[in-house]
C-alpha cells in the first residue's frame, strides 16, 4: 500500500498587516516613460529614433517614406 502525501510550505507564524503591505508597496504598475520628439513633437520611447520624421538627436538617421493623403 503505498501512500500519497503532498508537503506544503507552510508559514511559521502570520504575517502582519503592516509587513504584508510594506512588502507590497514595490507591487504597483507605472505610467510608461515618453519623450516627445523635438524635430516633429511626435511621442516616443526614450532613446530611440523617432518613426514620424524618422530622426534621433537632432539627426536624421532612418529614412521615412512620407505618405501625403
């Protein structure tokens, strides 16, 4: 006869109020980072070349096909 048991980790003693929220307080989402672009004022990602006018720094450095409707 074989038996099956299942171990649990099991806490040595409560956790508070106050250690649980403590320990929670890194636990919260943040509004992403944006940069506007100074060449055209589009939004974009920090550190990266921008998709609209398609320059970086002041230099442009991708080639961007302008799409005139």
């Amino acid at each position: 006869m074989k038996l099956e048991l299942q171990l649990f980790a099991v806490p040595a003693r409560r956790v508070s109020k106050t250690a649980k929220r403590a320990r929670r307080t890194h636990l919260k989402k943040e509004a992403p980072t944006v940069t506007t672009c100074k060449n055209c004022g589009a939004t974009l990602a920090p550190h990266r070349a921008c998709t609209k006018c398609g320059s970086y720094k002041g230099k442009e450095v991708i080639k961007v096909n302008k799409e005139e409707k």
